[in-house]
C-alpha cells in the first residue's frame, strides 16, 4: 500500500500493519518517537492497535536527548 | 518592519521556555534581545560549572537556581522585560496551567523522555499553542545536517539523530544554533513570514 510518511510518498510492501509494526519495518530504532496519523497524535501505548490504512499520513519522529 | 514596528508587535507577546540548559537559555536570550515582552521560564536545576561549555550563564551564577540566574541575566539585557519564573519540574499536569498564558512554547529539555512528554501534552492539552523543539545538536560541525521539521503546530530543529553521550556532548556553537533557529520560528509565528 501506499502512504504517506513524513512528508514523503512511500511504497509498504504489506496489506495491512500496525503503526508499531511499521516503525519496525521502517526499522526507527529510537527509543522515543513522536507519531501521528492524519494529524492526530497516537501515544507509544496505542502504536500496537492502531492499523495503518493506504493513504494515511503518517509522521515518526525521533527525540534525540541533547539540550 | 523597523525594529520599533517589531518590538511594538512583540512586546505583549508572551513565550514559554520549558527548559532554562543549553536551548532554553539561548533561546530566551535571543528572544529577550528583540523585545518579547513577557517569558515564562521553567527549570528546577541550579547552575553547575559543566553547564557553562554552553549555557547562557557566568561563573558567579554557579549554584544558583538556573530560573532565578536566566532571569538576572534577561533584566540585565533589558530590565522592561517581564520574567516569571517556575522552579519546578514540568509534567502532564502543571504543563498547562503554566503556559496557558503563552502564544508560543519552545521545548527546551535536556532528556529524550522529558521532550516525549511535553510533546504529547500539548498536542493533547492545548492543541492550538505552538511548540518549538530542539532535538539532536550534540557534537561538532556538520552544520548540513541540521533541519527543521513541520507537522501541523509543532516544528522540530536539529539533526534527528546525534545523541549525547561522554564522547558526544552538546557543545555551546551547535546548541546555539538550535536554540537560535528556535527563536527565530517564535519570531516567524509571532511577526509573520517576510
């Protein structure tokens, strides 16, 4: 399927995932993200139930310690 | 704009600084220097001499609480410039409440958990504020590769992936920048695009 994520177009060679399965196939190994879909925050506790759906609009993003 | 028509703009404008180390004190410096007239800062440390390879503070402010030290500092730049300050560690409850006044909030924490959790308060809370993060500015050089992130009201700065460590520390040119492109998107947010 096809979404949308971080901005950018991108192929998923899966018919369906979680939004926790794809920060693993996208393979975002840091431990503190930030994700959205739609433009609707999804807490790290709701990533394992929440599908993913083609044409979703999906933002990961990585906080890095450091200030 | 002159800088009277933009100090006019910005002097009943209010920003949060959830953080007063590397970013937040940068940061508010910056903004204190072209006249925002009110800033809510919080932090609950006190100055160390390992803060000072990058943090907006002097040697005589060491042990001090860093709001109390931020704001000497803010009143000494510009003594018209109200600073309220919060001794406190933020969490998903006092979030709200203590920046409920603010047009804009800059993330300025140090842990990667702590950055997490004001991002999905106020994306949960207070969904119309505007958040500003820094997250990764450790190390040296590699100016390229710091970029700036968009996703509705919260913007993100930095390179997305140098973490701190012993070998890696923040170091005050490549946190500067950081913390000055954070204060340069209040600016934009606050004044408009030129």
């Amino acid at each position: 399927m096809e979404i949308q994520l971080n901005n950018n177009k991108e192929i998923i060679e899966r018919d369906q995932l979680t939004l926790a399965e794809l920060i693993q196939y996208k393979n975002f190994t840091f431990p503190m993200l930030v994700t959205k879909i739609n433009g609707l925050l999804v807490k790290k506790v709701d990533r394992d139930n929440v599908m993913i759906k083609a044409g979703d609009d999906v933002i990961v993003l990585h906080l890095i310690s450091g200030g | 704009m002159n800088d009277q028509h933009i100090r006019t703009k910005l002097k009943d404008k209010v920003v949060g600084i959830a953080g007063c180390g590397g970013l937040g004190s940068n940061c508010a410096v910056a903004l204190a220097r072209v006249g925002v007239g009110k800033l809510v800062i919080t932090d609950y440390d006190k100055v160390d001499v390992s803060n000072l390879n990058r943090q907006y503070f002097f040697t005589d402010q060491v042990g001090k609480a860093k709001v109390i030290a931020l704001k000497e500092n803010i009143n000494r730049i510009d003594p018209l410039i109200k600073v309220e300050t919060h001794e406190i560690q933020l969490n998903e409850e006092n979030i709200p409440d203590i920046f409920k006044e603010c047009d804009v909030i800059v993330e300025a924490f140090d842990r990667a958990e702590m950055k997490q959790m004001i991002v999905e308060t106020v994306l949960e809370k207070m969904p119309d504020h505007y958040l500003i993060c820094g997250s990764g500015l450790a190390g040296w050089g590699e100016n390229e590769s710091i970029g700036m992130t968009v996703t509705g009201k919260l913007y993100f700065f930095g390179d997305g992936s140098n973490e701190v460590s012993e070998d890696f520390p923040p170091l005050a040119p490549r946190v500067g920048v950081v913390a000055n492109m954070q204060a340069n998107q209040v600016l934009e947010i606050i004044l408009g695009k030129m």
